[in-house]
C-alpha cells in the first residue's frame, strides 16, 4: 500500500512539475496534450521492484522526425533501464510538438 500512496504522489508530482519546469535546449513549450502523454506512460512503471529514496530525477530526451521518444539519459541509476523501456521509440500522438529539439522532464519521486 504504501508503494502505491508512493507512485501515485511521484505521479501526481510529475505532472504538477510539467507545468512549470518543462524546459529544451530552445525555449519550446510542449502541449498539454503532449504532457499528459509522457505523464500518462510515466505513471505505467512499477515502482515497487526497485529500492529508491525520495529523490528528483531528470529525463532528457528528443522527439525524432517519426516522432517517436528518444531518451538520451536519466539521473537515476535505478529506475534508468525502466524509464529507457517505457519511453524509448514510443509514438507521439501530440502534433504540436517540436521534432529534433532535447527536452528535460524532472520527476520527483516521493517514498
């Protein structure tokens, strides 16, 4: 139980933080639409097979001209292989996203 109160408050923090922390390489603003995509496969990885700390971690990744998720690296030693798996070559449906421009997304993970 408390792994799930866990997951959901990172989840719940995730997506607070989209909103004022999104940050590119060039001042882009991603979509709302667009936020709760990558929100919404965050939210899928199971977090009670790992041993973590409360922690802030940060995903850089690209969208590529197939607009798929390229996740260039994490901040997490943990949980970089789950995140890697989740993210890597998914399909963004968002047409309002730049393609080919390096995006940080800081997690928060609360235990």
């Amino acid at each position: 139980m408390k792994n799930i109160k866990s997951f959901l408050g990172a989840a719940m923090l995730f997506v607070l933080s989209l909103n004022t922390s999104f940050a590119s390489g060039i001042d882009t603003e991603p979509t709302k639409n667009f936020e709760t995509e990558v929100s919404d496969l965050i939210k899928e990885i199971d977090l009670k097979n790992y041993e973590l700390e409360s922690e802030l971690i940060h995903v850089n990744f690209l969208i590529n001209d197939k607009k798929e998720i390229i996740v260039l690296s994490t901040t997490t030693d943990a949980l970089d292989g789950a995140i890697k798996s989740k993210l890597n070559y998914h399909t963004v449906e968002s047409d309002d996203i730049s393609m080919n421009r390096k995006y940080t997304i800081p997690v928060r993970i609360r235990i």
